[in-house]
C-alpha cells in the first residue's frame, strides 16, 4: 500500500514552502489620528486586524547570527562541485528553542529561490527546485528522513520500502529537479543516539554524496547531541553556527536590546506614535531571556489587548503596563522612579 507520510504538513512540501516564502504581507500605512477617525468602522477594524497580522508576521530583522549564516550558505552554494564528493559544505544551525531559527531558514529558501529567478527566470516552470526544506517531527526514524524528501515532492511511496531504495529515490528525485541545497529542519527530533543515530546522519550522507547538495542542519543544541564519529566526519565539511538569544552583560549588549525593543515598537504602528517601552527593557529581557521570539509574541498580545479594549475611534493608542502584563504575566512589573528606586536604597540600607 503506498502513502505519502499519513498526509504530511502543506509546508513540508514543495507547494507549501512556495507559498510561504512567496507570500508578502501588505505593510499597513501609518495614519494620522483625524485620517484614522475618518475611517467607516469597517475600514478602522481592517486596520486594526492589519496592524496585528503585520507584527505577527509581516517584518524581520536581520540579526548579526542571521546575515553570518545566509552569507556563509551563499558562498557555499557558489564553490561547490557537485561532481566533487566532499566539495559539498555542510552548516550545523543550532540554538535553543524562539530564537529564531526556523525563520532563518525560510529566509535561506527565499534567497536561493530568488537568486535561481534572476537567473533562470522559468526555472520553477522547469521543474526546477533548488530547495529542498522539510521538517522532522517527533520520534522521526533515519528512514524518516529520506521519506520526507519523498514527501517535500509529493511522490507517494511503499510504507515496507527498504531504507536504501528510499534514499535513493529521494536522491534520484533531488537531481531530477536539480537541487542544491538541502535544509533539514527539527533535526533534534531524529533519534541521534546509538546506531539510529548513525544511520540518521550515514542518510545524510549517503543523499550528500548522491546528489551533491549543500546541507543545513537544523535543531535544538544539535552541537551537544552530534557527537558520534560518524556525526564528526560529516561535520568536518562545514561549520557550526550557534543562533543564541540577546545578550545582557555589558552596556553594548542592553543598548543593543532597547534597540530592538524600541524598533517592535515602531513597527506597531500606533496612530499616536510608537509607545516607550524603553523602561520595560530590563523586565522584558529577563522575562523571555533575550529571545526574540517570545519578545514578539509579549508585544504581539499586549498590542492586540490595547486595539480590543478602545471604546472609541478617539481613545489615545496608549500601551500600559497591564497591556505588557496581559502578554508578559504579573512578572512584569513597573519600571522604578526616582521615589521608589531612593525607597528602595533606604529599605535596603534598613
């Protein structure tokens, strides 16, 4: 009987990934206050709902960690032999969880993508893919991974198909549609340890020097879970990238932090300017450890609590502490004042 991974996620396949790094959101208008009040009620909800939907997902900022990685798969792409077995380089992208990631990779396709238009402008009217992105999910095995290459192209398989025939019908498939980079995404869900975790990367390696792809592996702290011999041989021919959260230690690191605090801000498009968060930024890097992920989904809510709670099209577009609160949690507290940072010392010195 033949399946297709039990119907995998649209984004894991071709289509999918298209759709999303084609898709561009509309970059809302930033409205004076009489030009807003002159809206009908319907106009001012679509864009109130535009705002939201463009903080969500409209917008990225390109980190030092983000520009490294694009730069370094780039110069990749552009030296390498596919007819070479080694020539092919090899990018270990690993982090904790909400820093970011996943974005960073389909920042990666679009630009792949971008560069095959501009040379070959019918190349997705060829047949062509030269991205091949899929996403491991829980308790993947190594046969896994060659299925959901099978998967990314929609071509339904055997479910008792051997490992080796699986690896290479995907390799097969990733020349007929000439290929050349390889993203495996949620690499920390594949069994690393052991002998799986051996034929895990021995897969990779097997599609690697099938097709001569450009690889990027990426996971949760994938640099303390390879460590096998067969894991070091395949990293030896490339890098490890680590995408850390926000630094706080030194005066440059918090500038830097109430930079990007301060430009979420703007990107709120408040109709009565952008909101001062600058006093919140100390509890706002404690509070999501310098992620920037979860920095966008506290401001994310706090904005949206603010559009629901106007009375009026007149209500000033104020972001409060309890709009903070109501993304961060009651740990977010007030910023100190003179009054109280002096109550504070005199509690302290008592």
């Amino acid at each position: 009987m033949t399946n297709q991974a039990a119907a995998p996620a649209s984004k894991n396949t071709l289509t999918g990934m298209r759709r999303l790094i084609d898709f561009d959101l509309d970059e809302p208008p930033t409205l004076s206050r009489a030009t807003y009040e002159a809206l009908s009620p319907a106009d001012r909800a679509a864009h109130d709902e535009a705002r939201l939907r463009w903080f969500g997902s409209g917008f990225l900022f390109g980190t030092k960690a983000t520009n490294h990685l694009l730069r370094s798969v780039r110069g990749y792409l552009l030296m390498r032999d596919p007819d070479v077995v080694g020539s092919q380089r090899i990018t270990v992208l690993t982090g904790p969880a909400n820093v970011g990631k996943s974005t960073t990779l389909l920042q990666l396709a679009k630009e792949v993508e971008s560069h095959a238009g501009r040379r070959y402008p019918s190349f997705r009217a060829d047949g062509r893919a030269p991205v091949v992105l899929i996403e491991m999910s829980p308790g993947a095995t190594p046969k896994g991974v060659a299925a959901s290459i099978l998967d990314f192209f929609a071509v339904p398989y055997r479910t008792h198909d051997t490992h080796q025939k699986m690896i290479r019908h995907a390799a097969e498939l990733m020349i007929h549609h000439q290929s050349s980079l390889l993203v495996v995404d949620e690499f920390q869900m594949v069994q690393l340890e052991g002998r799986r975790g051996d034929d895990a990367i021995n897969t990779i390696k097997s599609i690697i020097n099938a097709t001569g792809v450009v690889t990027v592996l990426a996971g949760i702290d994938l640099d303390q879970r390879l460590g096998s011999r067969a894991a070091e041989q395949l990293m030896a021919r490339g890098e490890t990238q680590r995408h850390s959260p926000f630094d706080y230690a030194t005066d440059g690191d918090r500038q830097h932090w109430a930079n990007l605090v301060a430009a979420f801000g703007v990107q709120m498009r408040l109709i009565d300017g952008p909101p001062d968060l600058a006093p919140y930024a100390d509890a706002l890097h404690a509070i999501t450890a310098g992620r920037i992920g979860a920095l966008r989904r506290i401001l994310g809510t706090a904005l949206m609590i603010m559009l629901e709670e106007k009375r009026t099209p007149s209500t000033p577009e104020v972001l409060t502490l309890e709009h903070l609160q109501a993304g961060a949690g009651p740990l977010l507290t007030a910023p100190a004042t003179p009054k109280r940072r002096a109550a504070a010392k005199e509690s302290n010195a008592a």
